[in-house]
C-alpha cells in the first residue's frame, strides 16, 4: 500500500470533488429557489436530476471500464462533469427565472452523466490495485473518508460562496475536475490487464445475470442497504437546509458550520470502521448491523422534537451510523466478486447508491408538509429496514480458525466454465 499512496491521493480526489458537485449545492437551494422564483419541490430537482442520470448511465460505464480500462473511463467522465457544471453556471450567470432553471437541470443532467464515470469507477480500480483484502479494505476506506469529507467540507464552502454569489458554487465546479483530471493523469497507474478478449454485449449481460442468480440475496441486500443510506443522508441534509433558513434564520457560512456537524461525525465515523473491518467479513456485517441501529434509533428520538440543537445531536448520531455501515458494503461487495465483474457489479451497487441520493431531497419536500414527527418516522422506517436486510440478508461464511492472511482470497479464486470472455468465470460467494 505504501508503494500506492500517490495513486490513492489521486483517486481519492474524485469521490472528493464529485461530491463537493454535488453536495455544495444544498446550502444554497433555498437562495436559489428565491433568486429563480421556483418552488421547493422543482429547485430539489436539482440535486436529483443529476442521481437520475447517473443511476442510468453508471452501469454503462462499468461496462465500458471492463472492456477499455478503469482509466480510460474516468478521464473523460472528468471532462464531461466539468462541461456540465460550465453550462450550469453560464445559466445561472447569463439568463434568469424559469429559462435559467431549465438550462441548469440541462446542466446537471450533462454533469451526472460526467459523475457516473467518475467516482464508481474508483471503487473495482481499487479493488485491482491490491491483492491483499486487507489493504483493499484500507484503501477503500480512505476512499469513503474521501467521500464523506467531501460532504463535510460541501456544506461550508457552499454556504460561504453563496454569500459572496448565489451561483458561484456552480462556477467552480468545472476548476475543480480540471484538479481532478490532473492528478489523475501524472499519479494513477492503471494495474496490468491480464489479456483476455473484451466481452460482448451479450456476454457482458449474461455474466451480469449469472452473477446475481449466484450471489444475488446477499447482493441485492447490499444495494438496497447503500440507497437506503443515501436516501436518509441526502434526504435530512435537505430539510435541515431548509430548516435552520426558514425557522432559524441561518445563512452563509453559519448555516454551513451547522449542517457540517452530523456529516464531520459521518466521515469519522466511515474512517474509524474502514480501519477496524480489515479482511473479517462477519465484522463487516455486524458493524454495518450496528451502524443502521443506530441510524434507526435516532431517526426515532429526532422525531419526538423539533429544537435545533436537539435535533443535530441526534441528526450527527445517525451519521455516525451511517459512517459505520458504508467501508463495509463496500468491502463486502468489492472483495465478493472477481475482479472480472467488478466493475459491473460495483457500478450497479453505486446505482443503487444515485437512485437514494435521487429521491432524498424530493421526498422529504412532500414529507415536510405532513410533518416533523410523519417526516423522522419514514426516515427510522428506512433505517430498520436497512438494519434489517444486514441481518438477514448477509450471512458471511463461516472460515476456517487459524486461517492465515491471503488464504482467504484464495478460496474464493474463480474456477473456469465452459465460457469465453470476462464474464465467463465463476466463484464462491464469500458472505
């Protein structure tokens, strides 16, 4: 891993600044809904128009990342997003109301496009840099420390540009994939392919079905568990958003220090457990288990009151559930599958990921109206059932005592079928 550390720096900067894209925006929607005359409900599309998209097109880029290479696939997504968040800006600089609005969706639609290439693709290149499970597990942690960080740093710089211009966090979107491209460019090394003839279409849907016939309960568990997190992050960012402006007359920076709390807790949370799971799959499962619990439980309590400060205590404790459980879907789905289907299966998993940040926002606008408790016990709902799916839908195998480091990966080395091509390999599923 040491050898490795320049290439993770620079990987690491793609889930960093693709959710600085993102996630900048919400401490600004309320600004934007004023400044554009649209109703909460339409300046949500904003966040979620760019997770449709991606929920779409993340797949296809996991596809063409087996076929052509992890990197040959991210380095033009950058390009893409950066175009994306240009034509967002030049609206939101150069036109107004509604018509800015619809060319800023365009925008974002562009964007998405850029996103889905982007940071899923990140997860199976770190997953081939590594043999070891243990240092795929590090790796992948600093990877969603990256990630949540971004979502901590998001909020204040988005809040503190929206002071200086409403539309400035659209304006620096495309500088910082430029960052991005670079680095990935001067610091990334792709891992030597194995030669092997790229799959077709058709092999590349058939191994897609073979491996969710195979490993499909413990799989499908893990993508719902991912969107369910999602859904609750984006979902409570967006009404605290709209909370501490309407309620409490917060803006700027302040506002963004506020909602920077549960998140900060949320990234600490994701590095503290990507360094404990290491190659121990049932810890994996019950610290996720753990994670969602937690989540649920003070989705409950959070109900029961509505005072600012009551509210973020326990807003930053379902964070850190959801620190907790995120390193371990994503050790558990990228160590499960061979390396030649990783990319698909990584990339639906992050679909699944999209479909949660997609509807977060918008559904919490129309639970707004039906109330604070209605709003925090639809949120504790998702929570046990995501708790719920860990218990029962994961069920890591059960290993061998005294089993030595790398023995492990070993017994789940895929065994050759009577198929050609990438997705014409086979192996145990180790949960």
């Amino acid at each position: 891993m040491k050898d490795k550390k320049r290439d993770l720096l620079a990987l690491a900067s793609i889930p960093f600044i693709m959710t600085l894209g993102n996630s900048m925006l919400l401490p600004v929607l309320p600004q934007i809904s004023r400044k554009l005359a649209v109703s909460s409900f339409q300046v949500s599309m904003i966040i979620t128009v760019y997770g449709v998209v991606a929920i779409v097109m993340i797949p296809v880029a996991g596809y063409l990342s087996d076929r052509f290479g992890r990197k040959a696939v991210i380095l033009p997504s950058l390009i893409v997003a950066a175009l994306g968040g240009g034509v967002s800006a030049a609206a939101a600089w150069l036109m107004g109301g509604i018509t800015a609005y619809w060319v800023i969706l365009a925008g974002r639609f562009l964007q998405g496009i850029g996103a889905a290439g982007a940071f899923p693709i990140v997860l199976p290149l770190v997953g081939d840099m590594f043999r070891d499970e243990e240092e795929v597990s590090r790796s992948l942690g600093l990877i969603e420390t990256s990630n949540t960080f971004g979502k901590v740093i998001s909020p204040i710089l988005g809040a503190y540009l929206g002071t200086l211009l409403w539309y400035l966090p659209f304006i620096s979107i495309p500088a910082l994939c430029l960052i991005s491209f670079l680095l990935v460019v001067f610091l990334v090394k792709s891992p030597k392919k194995k030669e092997h003839k790229p799959p077709t279409v058709r092999q590349f849907l058939q191994g897609i079905r073979d491996v969710l016939r195979e490993k499909g309960r413990w799989l499908y568990s893990i993508f719902a568990i991912g969107c369910i997190c999602m859904f609750v992050t984006f979902g409570v960012l967006f009404y605290l958003s709209e909370t501490l402006e309407s309620e409490y007359h917060m803006h700027g920076w302040l506002k963004g220090l506020v909602l920077a709390i549960p998140l900060a807790l949320l990234c600490l949370s994701s590095f503290g457990a990507g360094k404990m799971i290491g190659e121990n799959k049932k810890r994996m499962k019950w610290l996720g288990f753990a994670g969602m619990a937690l989540l649920t439980a003070s989705m409950i309590i959070t109900g029961f009151h509505s005072g600012i400060y009551f509210m973020v205590g326990f807003l930053s404790l379902g964070g850190i559930g959801i620190g907790a459980a995120l390193p371990c879907l994503d050790a558990l789905i990228t160590e499960g599958i061979e390396k030649e289907n990783r990319g698909t299966i990584t990339s639906l998993y992050s679909s699944m990921r999209f479909i949660g940040v997609a509807l977060g926002p918008p559904a919490v606008s129309l639970l707004m109206n039906a109330g604070h408790w209605t709003l925090f016990v639809t949120m504790a709902a998702a929570g046990a059932l995501g708790g719920l799916l860990t218990l029962f839908g994961i069920k890591p195998s059960e290993g061998q005592r005294g089993e030595k480091k790398g023995e492990a990966l070993s017994r789940y080395k895929p065994e050759p079928s009577e198929r050609d091509g990438a997705f014409g390999r086979r192996g145990r599923s180790p949960v």
